[in-house]
C-alpha cells in the first residue's frame, strides 16, 4: 500500500459511458482499482457504469470482478470490497435525449451527500461514430458548462481522416473549451515513453549529442505478432497507418524529435509536439512511392500455428486492399535534424512483438586503429524498448581481451525489470491524470490534426493506386521486401532490437 500522504485529486464522479463493454473490464476499471490501493484516488468518488444492458448494482460489480481477476496487475477481496463499493450501474441508451437527466441527478446526490461540489468525468469508452451524438447530448446539461471541473475523454481513433478529425475538434470545441477535452493514446501513459523526457531532458549526457551533428539516423519500429484477430470490421475502416502510425509512432517521434521545454506545464510541452509536426517535410503525391511501403499479410506459420490471410479474417473483404503493414521515412526540416531520416513502420503478424526506438549515432573515425580493429566496429547506438522489454541500452566499442587491439561492440543496460518492482500500467497514469486536470499527455485539437496532416498525402495516394501485390509478406517475416529497400538505398539495416 502507497503512504497515505499522496496528494489525492478532489471528489470526483467518473461516468463510463460503455460501462457493461471490454474496454472498462479489462482497462478502465483494473486501473482505478490499482489507483485505490495507492492511495491515489479521491477520499471521495463514484464510479458509474453506463451502458443499455440490464445490470443490476451487484451484477455489474461482479462483471468488473471477472476482470480484476483475470487482467489487474494486483488483487486482493479486501481492497476490492471497499472499492467497489464507489461503483454502481446505470442503464440507460446514450442515443436518449430525455436519459440525461440522470446524469445530473446522480451529481446532485452526490454533491448532498459529500457535502460540496464534485468534478465529473465522462469517459467515452464507445465506438467512435456514437462520441458526436454523446457529447452534443452531454452539451445540454448545465453542469457541463463548468470548465473547471467538467472533463470529457475521448479514445482513438480520433476521426477517420483530416476533414472528420477537424469536424470532430470543431464539435467538442463548440460544446467543451479544449482544456476540459481530453484525446486519450494509451501508448502516452506507459512508463518508457514518459521516461523518453526524462532521459532526453534530465541528463547531461544526451541533449549535447541530440542532432544532426551526431545522429545519423533514427528507427521507430511497432511489430506485433498477432493479425487483426477479431478487429476486421474495424480494420477494413483502418490499416496500419492510420491504426499506428497517425497516433502512436508520431507521438513517439515528436517526443524524440522535440525541443528542450522551458517548464512541463501541459501547453508548454504539447506547443513543442505540435512544432515538430509542424516541422516534418511535407509528402507530396508523387513522392509517396519513395518513401512509404504497405503490405498486406499471407496465409503461413506463426509460432507454429497455420494461420489465415487477412484477406480470409472475418469481416474482412475477400479482395481487400488495406495495408498491415506500414513503413515510411520522414525528415524534419529544423536547424535539430535537417538531413536525418527518422524511419517508422509497424505491422501485424511480424516476427517479434516490440516496440522500440533505434538513435543511430554517426561513425566515429577509424584511422587510429589497426584494420583488424575495424572489422568489427559498429557505431554507437542507443535503443529505447517500449514494450514488451522494457529497457535501454547503449551501444559502443570496448576492446577484446588479449593481446591484439580487436574491438566489440557491447552494451550498457538499464531495465526496468531489474530497477523497479513495478510499473503502473498507462491507464492508471492517464486516468488520474484526468482526475488531477493534467493534460500533459493528452492531444490537443491542433496536434491531432497536424498529425492527420502528416500522413494524408500517403493516404489519398495509397487509396487512389490500389496494390497489385496483396499479400505481399508472410507471417513471422518483418514485412514486405520493399520495405528493406526502403532503408537500404540510404545505406541502413532495420536494427534487430535483441
């Protein structure tokens, strides 16, 4: 148990629009319960599940049970027994104007019950083409109108393009002021990416060496080892570069990309995340060919198993085009990093589930040194694993022992394993985050939309040119072909992460 003397946000009612669904099971529920056992939640809260199917109190809380059970990083009957009992049930269908009512009274109880006001929280854990509906719904309701204790939060995908993204931004801005929206990415809670800032901008060691002086070239790589399994309906609306790369390898690069912040006040670090996407070179249509490769998986082995094409997943078309598989070059033309590649790509069915991010630095000369010493240099090289390793490691040269000068590569580590007993996992941060009014790790209208920016020439392009390879990579491969050519004409290999 945490020490009690935590700073705990103010009391707070949290609605879970989608209570009864997969995301509050597994995710939202299991991360609030975690919350508890810190010390971190309110000394007064309501969690109140949302949702059309006929629960009652007790049911519902059984149902959240099944999902401490089976997918919370602790347990225990006597935390458990006090949390739940903050958590109620309220069935009601989002598409009903006349349900909102409810909502304001359950406020009203509980500010006559705690003695004062309360923060409310909606969190929309709904299929993306219900948000606009709720939030218009939630914009009648008069204690929405107060910024500071009123917040929304949002799941990806935030719209489907840049015009729908735009049209959504411009909804939520007309019914919420931006500070009480928050655009949840899951990937912004995990202690490796917020441990991004802390390496880059709390060491001496790093910021000197952070540019195009030193950096040759950078790698951010998220392969998974499963298909779409479940998610064709979902996918076939989706693809690789927009389920990954829109969001989360663009976060990861402005986070690697950004310049040194004068405070972490919210604004202040999101201002330098948007100026690196401001800053990437625009892709016209022409070039897209040049420097984006798509893939699409086979039929083939994985771990195995036979598994299936993604053209035969469920819901999935038989001739489908989309892409799993994405890989593109970016530049940032800034005085930081004119001239150096940052390469990204991501895929399903790759032969390694990582999340990693490659900082390759310059060679140092060799002139010094007696050939032999040469033969096995590699340059430096820094590797931040995301998930699943969670660790960092530096790679340089140490010399062989014995009495020839033959140099190794070899690395220095720091594991999170090792060093921590825990990590909280991201939902935990982000929600109290919310709870707190903490928008650090939380997109802003101006950055999603630059992100869109970002990636809609490869977009429209990819969609007016149809492939005429699909499938073009077998499972348990790092993709497509093309996609080695991609790095190869500038003279780089995809790093191994192991």
């Amino acid at each position: 148990m945490a020490h009690s003397t935590n700073k705990r946000p103010p009391a707070t009612v949290i609605f879970i629009f989608g209570g009864s669904g997969d995301l509050n099971q597994r995710k939202l529920t299991p991360a609030l319960y975690n919350l508890f056992i810190d010390n971190w939640m309110p000394e007064k809260f309501a969690i109140v599940g949302l949702g059309r199917t006929d629960y009652s109190d007790d049911k519902f809380r059984t149902h959240l049970y099944d999902g401490i059970q089976e997918f919370s990083r602790r347990k225990s009957e006597e935390s458990w027994g006090k949390f739940s009992q903050s958590i109620r049930y309220l069935q009601m269908d989002a598409g009903d104007a006349a349900a909102y009512h409810k909502l304001t009274d359950v406020v009203k109880e509980y500010e006559e019950q705690w003695g004062g006001h309360v923060n409310v929280m909606f969190y929309l854990a709904v299929a993306p083409q219900l948000v606009p509906d709720i939030a218009v719904k939630l914009g009648g309701l008069e204690f929405c109108k107060d910024t500071n204790f009123t917040r929304i939060v949002v799941e990806k995908p935030f719209g489907h393009d840049l015009q729908s993204a735009t049209e959504l931004n411009a909804l939520l801005n007309k019914i919420f002021s931006e500070d009480q929206v928050y655009r949840i990415d899951h990937y912004l809670g995990k202690e490796t990416v917020q441990n991004l800032l802390a390496l880059r901008f709390a060491n001496a060691l790093f910021e000197p060496l952070w540019n195009r002086n030193y950096i040759d070239h950078i790698q951010i790589t998220a392969a998974e080892t499963v298909g779409v399994e479940d998610r064709g309906g979902y996918y076939e609306q989706s693809g690789a570069l927009r389920d990954m790369v829109q969001n989360h390898i663009l976060q990861l690069l402005c986070i690697i990309g950004m310049e040194a912040p004068v405070s972490f006040e919210a604004n202040e670090i999101r201002n330098k995340k948007v100026d690196v996407l401001n800053a990437i070179r625009p892709i016209t249509k022409d070039q897209v060919h040049e420097v984006a490769v798509r893939g699409q998986y086979a039929e083939g082995w994985m771990q195995g198993q036979k598994v299936r094409a993604y053209r035969s997943e469920k819901n999935v078309d038989p001739t489908s085009t989309i892409e799993t598989f994405a890989a593109v070059k970016f530049y940032i033309e800034n005085w930081r990093w004119q001239g150096v590649p940052f390469y990204v790509r991501t895929g399903k069915y790759l032969h390694e589930k990582t999340t990693s991010i490659t900082i390759e630095f310059k060679q140092a000369p060799h002139f010094a040194f007696p050939q032999e010493a040469a033969e096995t240099w590699r340059p430096n090289r820094l590797t931040i694993s995301i998930q699943p390793d969670m660790d960092i490691r530096l790679r340089f040269q140490a010399k062989r022992p014995g009495q020839s000068m033959t140099l190794n590569p070899v690395d220095m580590k720091f594991s999170y394993k090792d060093a921590y007993d825990h990590e909280p996992e991201a939902y935990e941060t982000l929600l109290l985050d919310v709870m707190e009014g903490n928008a650090t790790q939380f997109m802003r209208a101006d950055q999603v939309e630059a992100a869109w920016r970002v990636v809609m020439p490869i977009i429209e392009a990819w969609e007016a040119r149809p492939p005429v390879d699909f499938p073009n990579y077998a499972p348990n491969s790092w993709g497509p072909e093309d996609a080695e050519a991609l790095i190869a004409r500038d003279g780089h290999n995809w790093a191994k992460v192991k």
